[in-house]
C-alpha cells in the first residue's frame, strides 16, 4: 500500500514518506534501504503549482480505507487479512471494527512490521474499557508467492496497491495463492487505473511512483479479474474511489477496484490440496490479544438502557439550565452538590410518581413551563414541585451512540421505548416523558449549604445503570 504522490496531494509529507516494498526481489535489489529522498522522487509537480492535476478531498488512500471497511462492515467480517500491510495504515483502522475478530497483516518488509508492531496492541483505554467482542491480531513477514495454511478460509483478504509493485514471477503466482489456496470468501484489490493518468502532467509514459513494475487500463485489470473467476470459482464487480473533474467520467476514477466473491458450491472445501495443510512459512513478528468484556444483552435492551441514559442525561442538563436562569432572576447564585447521599428515595415511590403524573397530567401541570433551548427539552413543574421533561425523540437519535444502535431508525426507538419503566412516549409518540420528582433535585441554594445536614440528605437522581463511556462524538 504505497502513498502514490499524484493521489495524496493534499497530505502531509509524513504519508508520502510511508512506502512498502512488497516482494524477495525488492528486499534483494536493496530498494528497501533507498534514502527517503528517493523514496519521495515524484513525476508530477507540487502542490503549489495550479497546473500539478487533480486535488482529492479526502485524499484517495483515505477513500480506498473507507472503502475497505465498510465492505467488511457490509459483510461483518470477522477474520481478516491486509496482505502486504507495510506500515499497518489499514489495519490501525481496522482494528476500531468490532466485528472483527481475527486481523492479520502479511509483509516480506521486516524492517516495516518491526517498525509498526506496536500499533496492534491494545491501547490503555481498551484495557479499561474493553471490547465487545475478542480481537487477535498478528502481524506476519512472509511472500504472497508464498502458501500459509494458517489463513485459509478467512473472511476477507484486503489487497490495497499492492499488485502494482509485484516483480513478473511473484504475480503470476499470487492469483493461485490467494485465490486457489488461501480462498477467502471476499477479496478486494485496489490498483491505480492508467486510463487516469492523462490528467496528471507528463503522465502518459511514466508510472505514478518509482517501485511501479506497472500500471493497468481498466480493461487490462478486468480483463485479469475476470480469467481468475474462470479459474477459481470467483464472482467480481468492479468500481473505483478517486472521482475526476466533471466531464472526465469516461476515464474512471484514480485508484480502480475490484471485489470478489467466492461461490460456495455444496460440499466443497477451502483445501484443494491437503498436501499443503501443515505449511507455514510466515514468521510471526507480533501477536497481541486485547482485552474484551463480553455483552449479553440484547439490541433491544442496549437501546433502552442508551435511551434512558440519554434522557437522564438531558433532563439533568436542562434542570441545571433551568434553576440557574431562576436565581439568576432572584440574585442568587447556584453551588452545585457533588459529595451527597444515594439511596435516600425508594424506587417504588418514584414510580408511583411517575403513574401518578402520568394519569393526572393534564390537571397537575403547573401553569408555568419553560423551554430549554441549549437541550431541546421542554419542563413542566406541577403544584408539587415534581419537574417532567419532555425530550423529543429526534434529539435522542442526534446521539452518535443511540443513532447506530437504532440503525438510523427512529421506529425501532419509539417501540423499545414503550417497554421502558422510566420514561413514557407522548402522545403523539415525538417526544419521550421523564419524571425527576422534587426531592431529587440535583442544585441547592448557597444559603443551603449552611447546613451541614440539608446538604447531606440532598439527593442526585442518577441510577447506576445509566453509567456508561461517555461518547466523544456527541
């Protein structure tokens, strides 16, 4: 996966200098210990120059990532390999999908596994937090000429500007491997597509980076992927990331790619040859097992508890907005309570208030009501002093967390949530109602805290299944 100068214009010298060497002939012929000058050497003009072709946003090895996972995400993948991984820039990324299981990154470049064996470990935060599901990944050196029954029958195998760089030999052997040994179930290869090349200056005759053995038109690329599905019992369909200019659709896109698909026959097994069952020539060079916390819960239930959560989250939120314009009106500053007393107010009591505002609603409202704008949350008070939010469901679903496990559907929301003890859907099913009763207040006056004991008996209405990671992207 080598940064091709022409597609990351907008990069950062750093990624330009990120390049792999991908087979034995390249680590013999020293290309491996070139001097990062030479490995920056470029055909085509800077950024500076207006005339230096077209400008991705977001760059085209960035697209090829995105596209990569989301095939897997799309597929739920769950052992995957990056053959020829270099400095593991697809298998960082990788490594966030939690349907992954199994992750291994093959390179003949030691240099590079051993220069970024430390990205596959887990990071501090993981041990803490811990994934939903196991993940072991593996980072291998090794040949794609090469045949490692150790990875037979995974999921996906990733092949990202990889080919290009292959010396004759090894490509003629790589289709067997992959797809006659190997056999993942989808396979996807990404290669510069020549056809492109005319909008970059001085293109037509040169190669977009220096260890190019070759560059394939789409028809040449078709051409290969469609004799390997004769061959191996593979489906393809072909597309691309890397859009031109308007009006240079019939040259395609920059980085051309192909998915394959293996075709299940009945009764058929992923070894054709139990010869070579025991091979395994790749040597491990990091292995590392990250911490997991294994999830019983359903959908349903993570949905409920999210929700809630959420819910508490806003109304508490909008309170503190609330009592603060009030005593900003009276001249009275608000000190908030952080060391109080939990358990103090019966669950049971809490629910009979919550029934009881539920059937009475209309005729216990106090006639003022205010609307929190900050949070999108309206608050009704009644002669009680019991304070009902009303959160609309829109708003829940603006939340990155809520919004993925719903699926983006605001049905799914509205039906988990009538089986909720705590919160209660509107009547036109918009927007969800919370009960926080008046000894639950989470502010108190200054002149409050005078006294030692009001302090102490002061209670904050957060129930302990609420308390989850705290969503960054919120």
């Amino acid at each position: 996966m080598m940064a091709d100068s022409s597609e990351n214009r907008t990069a950062d010298s750093s990624e330009n200098q990120k390049e792999k060497c991908c087979t034995d002939e390249d680590l013999e012929s020293g290309i491996a210990d070139l001097s990062e000058n030479q490995k920056q050497r470029s055909y085509f003009c800077t950024d500076d120059d207006p005339e230096s072709g077209p400008i991705f946003n977001p760059k085209v090895s960035q697209q090829r990532y995105t596209f990569v996972r989301e095939l897997i995400r799309s597929y739920k993948s769950k052992k995957v390999i990056d053959m020829g991984c270099g400095e593991c820039q697809l298998i960082v990324r990788l490594k966030r999908e939690m349907c992954i299981e199994q992750l291994a990154g093959i390179d003949i470049n030691v240099n590079f596994l051993d220069a970024s064996k430390h990205l596959i470990q887990p990071l501090l935060y993981e041990y803490i937090h811990g994934r939903e599901a196991p993940l072991e990944a593996t980072l291998y050196q090794g040949s794609i000429a090469e045949c490692d029954s150790r990875l037979q029958g995974w999921d996906l195998l990733a092949f990202v500007e990889v080919i290009e760089h292959l010396e004759d030999d090894i490509l003629q052997k790589a289709p067997y491997v992959i797809f006659g040994f190997l056999k993942p179930a989808v396979v996807v290869i990404t290669t510069p597509n020549k056809d492109f090349n005319v909008l970059f200056p001085d293109m037509e005759t040169k190669f977009r980076h220096w260890d190019h053995k070759f560059e394939w038109t789409r028809q040449e690329f078709q051409e290969w992927g469609d004799q390997i599905c004769t061959t191996y019992g593979y489906k393809v369909r072909y597309t691309g990331v890397g859009k031109g200019p308007d009006g240079t659709e019939h040259l395609g896109t920059c980085s051309q790619i192909g998915v394959f698909e293996r075709l299940e026959k009945e009764g058929g097994e992923v070894l054709t040859d139990t010869t070579q069952k025991e091979l395994q020539p790749y040597v491990v060079v990091q292995h590392s097992i990250h911490p997991y916390k294994p999830d019983t819960k359903s959908i349903q239930d993570k949905i409920l508890l999210e929700a809630e959560y959420l819910t508490n989250k806003l109304s508490l939120d909008a309170s503190r907005q609330n009592h603060k314009e009030e005593k900003k009106e009276k001249g009275t500053e608000m000190v908030s309570v952080n060391e109080v007393e939990d358990g103090q107010f019966d669950d049971a009591e809490e629910d009979d208030l919550q029934c009881d505002f539920q059937n009475n609603y209309s005729s216990k409202v106090h006639p003022r009501t205010c609307e929190i704008n900050d949070t999108n949350t309206r608050f009704y008070e009644d002669e009680e002093g019991n304070a009902m939010f009303e959160v609309p469901l829109a708003r829940l679903m603006e939340f990155d967390s809520l919004h993925q496990m719903c699926s983006s559907s605001i049905d799914l929301l509205r039906s988990v949530l009538k089986s909720s003890k705590k919160l209660t859907l509107s009547s036109d099913e918009l927007s969800v109602l919370y009960l926080q009763p008046a000894e639950k207040s989470l502010l108190v006056d200054e002149s409050d805290l005078q006294d030692e004991e009001i302090c102490k008996q002061t209670l904050v209405h957060v129930h302990k299944e609420y308390v989850t990671e705290e969503s960054w992207d919120d």
